[in-house]
C-alpha cells in the first residue's frame, strides 16, 4: 500500500466524521424544537383548562342604542382585557379600551378571577345574542335581555 490509498483512506474518514457531526447536530437541534413546541402546546392546553368566563347579563338600551355585557372570570386564570373578544349576533364588535373595565377601572388590562368585566358598544338594530372569546379561545355566550 501506497501514500495514495493511506491519504484516500484519511480523506474519506475525514468525510464520515464531519458528515456524522453535522448530522448528530442537526437531530439534536430538531428534537430540541419539538420537545419545546410539546411543552408549549401542554402549557396552552393548561391554560384553556383554567380559563373559565360566564355571561352575567347582556342589556340593550334601545334609547341610546347601547349594549352593556358584564362577564365574570370564573376560571383561576388571569385574562387580558385587550385579547377579549366581542361578537355581537356573529358580527365581530371592537370594543374601544375605554369602553371595558374591569370592576369599574378602565385603565387596567388585566382581567383576575372572580372579577368583572363590563364592555358597553354601539348597538342597532336590536341584537338577540352575544358571544365573548377570550384570548385563549374560551368562550361564552349569552342572550341579550
């Protein structure tokens, strides 16, 4: 055996080591990526199972063509007033930030258990049904009285 069948043998365990750490790294990168995205999806599943919301009342006043929801958090997870969604007989409404407080405040986002939240929008012609998403995607519906 020559120096070119010793130098072709080193080239080529050269080749097999690099290509055997490349791969090693990339695997070990990609499981990395699905055990976080496993323990984000469990995180968000704990969240939603926490998260309970209930329509206590829903009045139209038809002199000021005004609808006034209250909620209460029922659940033991603390919710976000900005990422609360309102539909109105299934018409998303925007709820200006004025227009939501949280057990009178209205300068808070923060919506903790056992709270209350009111959201008061414009309303016309008279709806009949109201439905409330958190940002969690629990929701509740209600009639309007």
């Amino acid at each position: 055996m020559g120096f070119g069948v010793s130098g072709s043998t080193a080239v080529i365990f050269l080749g097999v080591l690099v290509a055997t750490g490349t791969l090693y790294t990339a695997t070990s990168n990609a499981s990395e990526n699905v055990l976080e995205a496993q323990d984000a999806d469990a995180e968000r599943a704990l969240e939603r199972t926490n998260t309970d919301i209930a329509v206590t009342n829903a009045t139209y006043d038809a002199g000021n063509e005004s609808l006034t929801v209250n909620l209460t958090n029922a659940g033991s997870e603390t919710l976000s007033v900005s990422e609360t969604t309102l539909l109105v007989d299934n018409t998303y409404v925007d709820v200006p930030a004025a227009n939501a407080t949280v057990d009178g405040d209205a300068g808070t986002d923060l919506w903790y258990a056992g709270e209350n939240l009111s959201l008061v929008v414009d309303a016309d012609p008279t709806p009949a049904r109201v439905k409330v998403v958190t940002g969690s995607g629990v929701a509740a519906t209600g009639a309007v009285n």
